[in-house]
C-alpha cells in the first residue's frame, strides 16, 4: 500500500464542544480505488484542498470537485474517485456545531459538496491563503481558531435546544421524539426544524446515522461474531431492519459493504474507532 499520512488535532477547550477536531491528509498517490464511499456520520467538514481535484461519483458519472470545499452533513454514502495527489487540511464540525459560527441553515449543505463561496463569501480566500504558507498543521491550527473564535456565537437559542436534545441521545442511547417534545413542552413540528436549521437532519434521520454508526463501530471492534449480534447491541429490532436501513444510507448490505473493503474507511479506521467510542460512548 502506498503511504499516506493522516493526523488529527484537537481543538481549543473552549471550541471542543461545536469542533471535534482538526485533520491532515497528506498522500503523493492515495492508497484508495477507483471508487470509495464517504459514509454518513452526523459531521460537516471544511476542507481546505491543496492538493489536485477529484470527483463525486454520480449515476456512474464524475462531477469534479475543484479546490477548497465543504462537505455537507450525509443523508446517505457519497460515493468518490480520489487518486491523484492528496494535501487537505480540514475542519469536522460535530453535529450541529458550524451553524454558532456562520449560522447558516445546515439543511442548506447536506449530501453533497459545495464551495466555500457559497458558505463564507470572499473572506474565505485570505484565510486559506495564511493556511496554504503555514509552515506546519499545527500553525494552521492556530490560524484557523483565531478565525473561528472571531466568528463564534454562543448565545443562539436554537442551537442550545438542539444541544440539549444531543445530550438526551448520548446519555439514552435513543429516544422517542415524541417523549422527547413533552421533555421540553414543545412538539414534533418544532424539534424537527430547529434539527433541520441546525443539524441538517430530521431528528428520525440523525438517530438512523447514529444507530448505524454506532454498528459500524461494533463491526470494527471485532466484539461480536455475527451481524445478527452486531445489530441487536447497536438497537435493531432485528437483522432485516438492520439490513434496510444500512442499504439506505451505504447503498449495500451489511455483508457486500464488509466485501468491498472500502480503503478510505480503513484508512482512518483507528481514527474512526476512536470517535465513535467517544461520540456514542460505547
């Protein structure tokens, strides 16, 4: 396999709770197919390209993804063609946490890729031009939460009751929205736009990507021998309802997925592990 370096970097005490970290990705020629899939995780990412352009893969045809992006929260797997030169450095909101610093409707930016015209205007070409003649990724750090903390927002009412619902979904496993609107004397309606404006997901979908997930999680962990096992401790009813819903967010079964051995997932498979532990406090 060809190299390729890979490096995570934490963020500000005081950024850590919208910011899950900052990352690197360095590869003269990436170790990935012609094909690999950019699974849905509840995260939106900033990414700073300095590298070449590589492709969305879409009905079999290849749109290209030219310079600095973001990539919105995933309703579903964004299949990629990534195999020239490789030079991100990038930031991964956790869910919900860019709308406090560009208050932006997340919905806005979801399932795909799109420029950092569209999110943060002109003012986005100065800072990735200090990025761009960092001497290093941790000057870059420093750089990008100088930028950050000048943008940050704390006091955003729908932010903080989202953040109160995230908290009920880490601390329950799960939930149903209904006890969760009479938690909070609101209804449905409600909690479903503010997720919307916040999130970028219905709360029915985000809890879907956190099951699967936290699945995904338990896969790579080796803990159990079967799937059927894998998805009664990650909250399944049974295996065909695992089944169907990771066909709806992978685009293949539990089984052809493990199959395809996607290099990109592997890639990052310690980093992942890591994150999901943390994040689905498993």
């Amino acid at each position: 396999m060809i190299a390729m370096e890979y490096k995570e970097y934490k963020p500000h005490p005081l950024l850590s709770g919208n910011i899950e970290c900052y990352w690197s990705a360095y590869a003269e020629s990436p170790p990935f197919r012609e094909q690999e899939s950019l699974i849905p995780d509840g995260t939106i990412e900033l990414m700073f390209n300095f590298g070449d352009p590589y492709k969305q893969i879409i009905g079999g045809e290849k749109k290209l993804i030219k310079g600095s992006h973001v990539i919105g929260i995933r309703q579903e797997a964004l299949k990629i063609s990534q195999t020239s030169r490789q030079d991100f450095f990038c930031i991964r909101f956790r869910p919900g946490g860019m709308f406090p610093f560009f208050r932006i409707p997340a919905h806005r930016f979801a399932n795909g890729f799109y420029t950092f015209e569209e999110l943060l205007g002109p003012e986005y070409k100065a800072i990735e031009e200090k990025l761009f003649h960092a001497r290093d990724n941790y000057i870059r750090v420093q750089i990008i939460e100088e930028y950050l903390f000048k943008k940050f927002t704390e006091r955003l009412d729908d932010h903080r009751f989202v953040k109160q619902c995230l908290e009920v979904f880490a601390q329950t496993g799960s939930v149903q929205i209904q006890g969760l609107a009479e938690r909070f004397n609101t209804n449905y309606k409600t909690i479903e736009r503010k997720f919307a404006k916040v999130v970028g997901l219905t709360p029915s979908h985000f809890l879907k990507i956190r099951r699967f997930n936290r699945a995904l999680f338990t896969i790579y962990s080796l803990k159990y021998k079967t799937l059927t096992e894998v998805a009664l401790d990650s909250g399944y009813y049974d295996q065909p309802h695992f089944n169907r819903e990771f066909k709806q967010l992978t685009g293949l079964s539990p089984g052809n997925f493990l199959k395809e051995q996607f290099k990109i997932v592997e890639v990052i498979q310690p980093a992942l592990a890591g994150r999901l532990s943390n994040s689905y406090k498993l």
